[in-house]
C-alpha cells in the first residue's frame, strides 16, 4: 500500500502547483523569492494549504493507509506541497544559473521536462524520511 504514496505526491505536486498559480494569480502581492519573481507568498501558501486540504481529503476518504492518522497524513501532505516549492525554486536557480528558459525543448512554453519533475525530486526523500520515521516504510 505505501506506493500510493507516489501518487499522493504527483497529486499534490499537480493541486499545489495549479493552485498557487492560480490564487498567485488572482490574490498575490508579496513576492515569494527573487529567484522565481512571479511567484508570491500569497499563492505559494494558499496553494499548499489547498493542497493539504484536497488531496488529505482524498486520502482520508480512500483510507489508503490504516497505520497513519489523519493528521500525520495532512501534516506529510503539506509537508510534500512544501518540499515540492522548494524543489520548483531548485531547478527555476539551476536554469538561472546556466542562463536558460526552459530545461529542454520536449515542451516549449512550460520550461521543459524537468520542470514536470522538479517538485517531486524533493517530495519523493520527504514521504521515504517522514514514512520511515513512524516505521511505516518496508
């Protein structure tokens, strides 16, 4: 049961990205960092908590893990919405850095393939870390 847990992450990682642009979008003031300016404090934290709240949602009503409390699967949850902006700002400061737009050509416009997996590059050690910690993990 616990590869589930790579979908809960490639869900949050969608809401939490989509979400924070989104509101970003609508509701942002406050720049979030100077590496990624468009991003805000306002999208950033209302993307993760919308993100904690949908898919812990989900996972709660799918019962997908007897051996873990709600509020440690919410508390996981938004830690991989965190994790995963920290793993955005990661690669947006790798591409900076080489004075590239996009990490690849795959697919113009949404700065290439590894910005589809960036997120998860730190969600993923975040479930193995906090999974392994209440010794849930194989």
């Amino acid at each position: 049961p616990k590869v589930w847990w790579i979908v809960v992450a490639i869900a949050t990682m969608w809401v939490n990205d989509t979400l924070a642009y989104l509101l970003g979008s609508l509701f942002g003031r406050t720049p979030f960092s100077k590496i990624s300016p468009k991003k805000t404090w306002e999208g950033t934290l209302s993307g993760a908590i919308a993100a904690t709240a949908l898919v812990g949602w989900g996972v709660d009503r799918c019962d997908l893990d007897d051996s873990l409390s709600p509020l440690a699967g919410y508390l996981l949850i938004f830690s991989l919405a965190v994790a995963g902006t920290m793993g955005d700002l990661f690669e947006s400061k790798l591409k900076r850095m080489a004075g590239v737009k996009d990490s690849g050509r795959l697919m113009p416009g949404h700065g290439g393939v590894l910005d589809r997996f960036d997120s998860l590059l730190f969600a993923l050690p975040v479930i193995y870390v906090f999974l392994r910690a209440l010794s849930l993990a194989y």
